[in-house]
C-alpha cells in the first residue's frame, strides 16, 4: 500500500480491499478479513476490516455506499455500515 490511504472498496466476498492512496496516487490491493462477513441490507452493522497501512483511512464503500468510520488503527478500520443501495430498475 502506499502512503495516506484515502478509500477503501471491498469486493462482494470481501476478501480482497482496494485502498486509494492520496499522497502517490496508486490504488493498493491487498487481502483482508473482514468480521462479520454478512449483514443486514438496513444497515447498522460493526464490521471490523483488517490489513495492513490502514491508520489514515478516511472512507470505506459497500459497493457504492459510503459506511461511517468509528475506529482505525493501522492494521483495521472499524465502520457501521450503510443502508443497503436500492438497485435501479
């Protein structure tokens, strides 16, 4: 990973996290876990996410929904996720 991590994206199973680095401008990828693995789509869920280079992380997406950060460390991020994104018709 690089230096500042700015947003982190999972992939549906969640075992891979795609982290933006603002200062150098890379996207990082890297395996994760992630604790719970599934949720309610209402949202409100603590999900502990960890890695490696997280301590500045400033936003975490389920898909396209940005989830609130209420710890980080460098090796995780805690958020509450969001309300799951209604899908287009």
């Amino acid at each position: 990973m690089g230096s500042t991590p700015q947003g982190i994206a999972l992939t549906p199973d969640g075992a891979r996290a795609y982290v933006g680095n603002a200062n150098v401008g890379t996207v990082g990828v890297m395996a994760t876990t992630v604790i719970p693995d599934q949720g309610s789509t209402a949202g409100g869920t603590t999900v502990t996410l960890t890695g490696h280079h997280l301590a500045h992380a400033t936003a975490v997406h389920f898909g396209t929904a940005q989830a609130v950060i209420t710890a980080n460390t460098a090796t995780s991020v805690t958020v509450t996720t969001p309300l799951a994104p209604v899908p287009s018709p």
